[in-house]
C-alpha cells in the first residue's frame, strides 16, 4: 500500500526561501527577458514585477516601523482621557477580496494605526486566495495595515463586510457593520470594547456607531 507523504506549509517555507537566496542578487527573470526581448509585453511584465517588489518592501518596511514603536505608548491626542489603554487591542476589517464599499472605513483605520502604534490591525480576506491574489490585496490596501487571508472558521458570509474588535487581554470581541467609519468612531468603539471587558458593569458601544454583536 502507498503512503502518501505531505510536506508541512514550514517545510514549503524552507524551500521557498532556499530558491530565494539561490536567486539573490540576479536579475529577475522578467528583466533578462524584457532585455532579449524588448516587446511591450515583457516590458509590462518586468513593470508588474517590479511593482509588486515594490509594494511588498513597502508593506514590510511600514510593519517594522510599527513594531519599534513601544507597545504601551499613545500617541498626542490618545491620552488618559480616552480611557485605558489600547495595548493588546485588535481590530481586524473582514471582506471579501473584490469589496470596495469599505474604502472609507479601511482609510480612517489606518490613519488611527498610524497614530496609535499599540493597535494591533489588518484586513482578513474571506474566500480561497492565491499569493498572486495577496499580493495584489497587499498593493491595494494601505501598508500601515497588515493583510492575511481570513481564518479558517464559521462565518456568516451574508453579513460581511464587518469590523471585529478584540480585547486580547480580556478575550472579548464584539463584530460592528463595517461600513463608513471614521477616526473617532473606531476610537470610541475600542474603548467601549476594553471597557466592556474590563468593568464590572457592561459599557454599551457608542450610540453613533453601527450595530455590534457579541
């Protein structure tokens, strides 16, 4: 009987990266053939290539710079008067890769990441993705704000887009509608969930934000 073996997602890592380093420092496959061959369709395809480099490093590069940041500190204006503090607080936009109608939300979330380091925050694309789908999410969807697939778990499709906010601290979550945010409302919001888990009295969210269940 044939046993069939299967290569962990760490091991195709490995592998990956061993290509990588095999390849570093020399010039993309896409340059050596716009070079021998000058068509305007290599050229486009070292164009793209070199775009989503590009964009990638960006992502990168702005993920490190949040990570320096002292996972306690707030920024001006995010001070005692808004409460406890936003460390060990997560937010996370939940969509589908296509969804557009979350442009003013996704916006105003990362200019409070941006502002508030301490925030832990990204997009979880919903439904099967290819890395050449990532990757093109990842070049569309702001750098301040990190992008991964979404988990592997029960949800209610029908009710997406939404905006989950999580208090790793106390483990609590709440998921509000994900639409037309703004700065303070995603503020007011964090506060009420850090509140909610931590007071003896439950704090009900904004009542100038969207619904939100448990």
């Amino acid at each position: 009987m044939a046993v069939a073996s299967g290569i962990s997602s760490a091991q195709q890592m490995e592998s990956r990266i061993d290509t990588y380093l095999a390849n570093y420092g020399k010039p993309p496959r896409e340059a050596v053939r716009a070079l021998l061959d000058p068509s305007d369709d290599n050229i486009r395809a070292l164009l793209a290539q070199q775009e989503k480099t590009l964009s990638l490093a960006g992502y990168v590069a702005a993920r490190m710079t949040a990570f320096k940041q002292d996972s306690t500190a707030l920024s001006e204006g995010i001070g005692p008067r808004d409460g406890p503090s936003f460390g060990r607080m997560r937010i996370s936009l939940h969509q589908s890769a296509r969804d557009t109608s979350t442009r003013t939300t996704l916006r105003a979330l990362a200019e409070l990441v941006r502002s508030v380091p301490a925030l832990q925050a990204g997009v979880a694309l919903a439904g099967p993705l290819d890395s050449a789908q990532l990757s093109d999410a990842v070049g569309r969807i702001d750098p301040a704000l990190s992008v991964t697939p979404a988990p592997k778990e029960p949800v209610d499709t029908l009710r997406m887009p939404f905006l989950r906010i999580e208090d790793l601290q106390n483990g609590t979550a709440y998921d509000f509608d994900a639409h037309d945010w703004n700065v303070d409302q995603i503020r007011e919001a964090v506060i009420a969930v850090r509140r909610n888990g931590t007071a003896a009295n439950a704090v009900p969210a904004p009542a100038n934000l969207p619904g939100a269940s448990q």
